[in-house]
C-alpha cells in the first residue's frame, strides 16, 4: 500500500498534480499496490482531485475522522467528534487561549462562528456562518474535526498550548495552515484509522509507503513499514523521520515511486 499526504506532498504549491506524478501513481496501481489518499481534507477535495485526474480509490480524510470511497463518493466509516466533547475542549481552550474562533467541519461544510475569520476561497461554497458560538452545538451536524483559529498564534504554538491545556479531552494536531489547530476525537488519527484499513485487507505495517509533511503526517509516517518525510516538511517532521526525499515541487514522491516499482 501507498498511502500518502496530499498538499505539501503528492501536490504542488498550486494544488495540482504533475503528470510525473500522476504517472508514477498510475504505476504503482499497475503493479499491484493500492494508493490511500490520507489527508486532513474533507471528502469534496478528493473528489475534485479524482475528478481532474481519475484516480479513485479510498481515502482517508479530516485526519483520520472519516473513510471515504472515492468511486461512490460515499463516507464508509466515520468517527466523528462528540458534541459534549468539542463543547468542553472549546471552553479549556477559550480559558487558555483567548481571541481563538472556532468552526466545525462535517465532511461537507464548514460552520463558523463570528471569531473565526480564516476563509479558504477554494471551499467558499462550502463555508455556512453561524450568529454565535453556541449555534456550533445546535447545528444537529456530526462534527468530523473542530477547528480553532487565531489571527496571533502560529500553528505550533496553539498545538503546544491546546495540548497543555486540554490533551486529555481529544485529538490535536496541525497540518500548517496558516494559524489553525485541528481537533478530533481521542484516538483518532491518520495511522488510527490507516491501520483499521489496512487491517481489514490483510496489510501489515511493513506493508506501507507512506509520506507527508506535517505533524499530523507523523503518525503515519512512523507507523508505516516505510516512510519518507519530504524536503519540504515541517522541521519536527524531518527530524523524526529518517527517510527524506525531495520537495513537492520535485516530485518527491514520484521519485520514490520511480525507485520502487523499476521505472527510474
């Protein structure tokens, strides 16, 4: 199995995929290997990414929260965050992180409240706002990651002080946007899921490529058999991952891919 991050790894900068890589993929497949897309995208970006190349398969998406068959389009597995749950982790963090806003991503949209002011133009359709933060709770929507948002704080420093101040209650992490902690229920992880995945197919660890970029990409990246930080990663990614390979931009998967399967 191949299963590997999408921006920042499979992806370039501008989100698309380079016909090198594409056709790396298309070898890999070829041979026998299943490629997982194993991201902390919702569901409607893999499909724009199956739509513009083909690929189908299964994907791992909202870090780990949701299993989703690309040629159905249909969500096989979820494991989504408690209500009770985010309320709580959303009033330690409140306490210990004042001027954060917050939204919930459901797999199909993003509900925001007031505070939250981070707007990605590709997913503005997909955005709904909401009159306040207690209409978060009420939406009756199942809730695949909270998102925690600040205009001040980069991305490791709220991972730092949200897992300080709430690491008992969930999951967080960070996949480098700009600002941005992502939360999902305890235990649920990129490997968490991968390896229930992997598990129903008869694949061991030792089984799996994996690459990614960002610490949300660890789990993955030390759980697979293999797996390859790429030059672009995050500096705690690179330093905990042995294995490297080029950048994005490079195409660092392909060139490992390339290796694999005979093709270099």
């Amino acid at each position: 199995m191949i299963a590997t991050d999408l921006d920042g790894t499979l992806l370039r900068n501008d989100g698309s995929l380079s016909p090198r890589t594409l056709r790396a993929l298309r070898t890999a497949t070829g041979a026998g290997a299943e490629v997982v897309f194993v991201t902390a995208r919702p569901p409607r970006f893999v499909d724009r990414l199956s739509a513009a190349t083909g690929l189908t398969g299964t994907a791992v998406c909202s870090n780990g929260a949701l299993v989703y068959d690309l040629a159905s389009r249909t969500v096989t597995d979820s494991r989504a965050l408690p209500v009770s749950v985010a309320r709580k982790v959303v009033t330690v963090l409140s306490a210990a992180l004042p001027d954060v806003g917050y939204a919930v991503e459901t797999g199909h949209r993003v509900l925001y409240e007031p505070a939250y002011r981070l707007r990605l133009p590709e997913d503005a359709a997909a955005e709904s706002p909401v009159p306040s933060l207690a209409d978060l709770w009420t939406a009756d929507v199942p809730i695949a990651k909270l998102l925690a948002w600040s205009a001040r704080l980069d991305a490791d420093h709220l991972l730092a002080a949200a897992q300080e101040a709430a690491g008992a209650e969930a999951q967080f992490t960070h996949s480098g946007g700009r600002g941005l902690l992502e939360v999902t229920a305890t235990g649920v992880t990129k490997a968490g899921t991968l390896s229930g995945l992997c598990a129903g197919r008869g694949i061991t660890a030792a089984d799996v490529v994996a690459f990614g970029d960002m610490p949300n990409d660890l789990t993955i990246l030390t759980w697979a058999g293999t797996g390859y930080a790429m030059g672009n990663a995050h500096p705690a990614v690179l330093a905990s991952v042995r294995r490297h390979t080029a950048t994005n931009e490079e195409d660092g998967v392909a060139a490992v891919l390339e290796r694999l399967f005979g093709t270099a």
